[in-house]
C-alpha cells in the first residue's frame, strides 16, 4: 500500500462509508449504476506491544526487553461474483541492549474467490514476508547464516463442476526461500483432481500432484522430484463442522535413487458464534523454512473464544519434527505453546496480555528454546 495519496490516508476522517469512496477511486473501480454492486471497504490494524524476549537471536546469546509496533492496511473489494483482499504489515521490533537499531519484518498478503460462471470457481491465495535482520529472521523461526529472507508461500485452485456430480479442478501450491547470499529453494506443485459428491455434505475425490523441489542459487541441494497419488474425503458434518483426511503413497526421486513414501493429512474445523476450533495433523514431504525438502510431521491446534462482546481468548499449539527423506533420521523436533487474553473495549479498541513458548524436544538447551510475554494495546477496523 505504499504510495497512497494523501487524499486516501486522510479518508480515515470520513468514515467507514467516505474511506470506501475514496478508495475505490484511487483503485479505478467506477462508479454509477454500472458497477453498484461493487463494495470497497478498508481495513487497518496497529498493534503496541512491550514485553521480555528471552532468546532474541534464537541462539542463546540471552535475552532483552522488547517493543513491537506492528502496523497494517489492506483493502477488501467485492461483488456478487467475487471478493479480493489485499494487505501490508510490517512488525518493527526495538531491543534496547541486544540490537543497536530497529528490526522490520515486511508482510504481504492476497485473497481471491472468484465465481467466473456458475459451474466455474476460482481462489488464489499467497503471503510473503521479507526480513532485513539476523533478529528478524529469527523472529519468524529460520536460523541461518545472513540476515536476509524472502520467505513465499501461495496456491491456486480452479475448478469446473459438471452436471453429474462430479467436480474437477486443476491446484497448484508455491513454497520458496530466498536467503541474502542469493541461496534458498522453492517447491512447486502442480495438480489434478475429480470429486465426487456423494450427498449435501460428503465428496470423496482423487487427486495426483507434481512435487518439483529446485535449488535457488548455488547451493549443494541439486533439487528432487515426487508424485503423490491421494485419496481425499471430506465431509460438512453441519453448517458448524468440516472434516478433511487425504492419505496415499508419494514415489520420491532425488540423486537417482527412488522410494515410497507414505503421506497423510486430517483436518477439522469448528465454527461457532462463540468460539472456533482449528485441529490439523499431516505427515509427508514439504520444504522447510531452511529451504531444504524434508519428511515432516506435524500436528497442531487452536481456539479462539469470545466471552460475550468483552473479551477473547486465544490459544494456539503446535509439535512438529522434520527429518531425512525417504527414512526421517536426523530429525529436529520442536513445539510451540502460546497464548493471549484480550479485553475488547469497543470502536476497535483492545488491551490484552500474551505469552508463548517455543522449544525443542531433541535437544532441550536453552539455547534452542524461546520464551515471550508482553503486553499489548491494539486498534483495527474490520471490513463489515
């Protein structure tokens, strides 16, 4: 969003409904009966936070008292047919003794659904981040020489439902990590599928995808290849639960040697006036933050509750362990644990407390381990 006239930064000023207007001029989106439909809404969100790091390079050189201003803007556009977001954030991070100069992490995000005709769908979804610093890196979990990082990650779906039941889609997903010394690695996996609807809620589906591991820059990684066949089925046990397990073999081709690999996935959500529920376990290949393709294991949860219209509760957990392919030796296995309680005061206005931790199972030093606790002042105005 950068580059924005004054006249849209000053939209705050009018109004939800005046922001919008301005907006959707600078963006060229007409106006009249011809395009009545479209609604254009921002978005803006600024957090403070203060607290203790206690692991700020995530190397055991100590730790040090934090502060976080963490701005954000984006824009939502919709109609009938689709609806895109669009966002940039930036977490600017101060460690009075450790660093000598302010740390920026850079965020980017888009998402696209889009019903070009009836029987056709589209989504598109990608996020970024940049890191400038050694801390910043760290601070999204990647230990590595150099400072630098583009860290990339999206994918695609089309799809095309016939008058049977029967749906087919073409998928495509993107991982990549670009380090400052011009090295990194990046996934790229192309896909088909053919669903069946079996009922309102239950599709089984079929599904081969392409797995290309390539090397960026001059790195010993010389690339790999796999192809995944899966089943996948899934299930709307009602308006409130969904339910997604896939699982099949992957034949795995790296240096001349050839192997199986089994893989598998389960998901379910749970969405509730009151509360959300988030639950997710896989295993298989994919590319780690180090840019190195792997066999990963993971399993993660999370809930959001809101207490009336006052407060909320938020807690995430996660135990992941990545290793050698095909066998998984040498493994780094690690978790995370965090937290935040959040007092909502209204007109966008909140106070709250968080905590997390981050350690390794595989090796309990504290050199690998990370605690944080602050506490956080935030506004943010939400498209309706």
């Amino acid at each position: 969003m950068q580059g924005i006239p004054e006249s849209v930064r000053r939209a705050a000023g009018l109004g939800r409904a005046g922001a919008a207007m301005v907006l959707a001029a600078w963006l060229g989106v007409p106006a009249g009966p011809a395009r009545a439909a479209t609604v254009v809404e921002p978005a803006a969100r600024l957090v403070l936070e203060g607290g203790y790091d206690s692991n700020v390079y995530l190397d055991g050189r100590g730790g040090d008292r934090m502060g976080r201003v963490s701005p954000d803007v984006g824009v939502l556009v919709k109609d009938h047919l689709y609806r895109l977001g669009l966002g940039y954030g930036a977490d600017l991070l101060l460690y009075p003794t450790l660093v000598s100069h302010a740390v920026t992490n850079h965020r980017g995000e888009l998402r696209l659904d889009w019903r070009p005709a009836r029987r056709w769908t589209a989504e598109l979804d990608a996020k970024g981040t940049y890191t400038l610093d050694p801390v910043g890196l760290a601070q999204v979990g990647v230990l590595a020489k150099g400072g630098q990082a583009l860290l990339l990650r999206g994918g695609a779906r089309v799809a095309w439902r016939a008058e049977k039941p029967l749906r087919l889609a073409l998928t495509f997903q993107e991982r990549a990590v670009r380090f400052d010394d011009g090295t990194g690695a990046a996934a790229h996996v192309p896909g088909v599928e053919a669903a069946w609807i079996l009922s309102e809620r239950d599709e089984l589906a079929a599904a081969y995808r392409l797995d290309l591991f390539r090397p960026i820059g001059a790195t010993a990684f010389q690339g790999a290849e796999a192809h995944e066949a899966k089943a996948i089925y899934r299930r709307k046990l009602d308006r409130r639960y969904a339910l997604e397990l896939e699982g099949g073999p992957a034949l795995w081709t790296r240096g001349g040697q050839v192997s199986v690999v089994p893989e598998g996935a389960a998901t379910l959500l749970y969405n509730h006036r009151w509360v959300d529920l988030r639950f997710t376990a896989q295993h298989g290949l994919a590319l780690g933050a180090l840019a190195h393709p792997g066999l990963y294991d993971a399993v993660e949860a999370g809930v959001a509750w809101r207490a009336g219209r006052t407060w909320r509760l938020a807690a995430d957990s996660g135990v992941w362990r990545g290793g050698d392919v095909p066998t998984g030796d040498n493994a780094v296995t690690g978790y995370l644990l965090g937290g935040e309680l959040t007092y909502l005061f209204g007109n966008g206005l909140s106070m709250g407390v968080a905590a997390s931790r981050f350690a390794r199972f595989d090796d309990p030093s504290p050199a690998h381990a990370r605690n944080l606790v602050g506490l956080r002042v935030g506004w943010e105005l939400k498209p309706r």
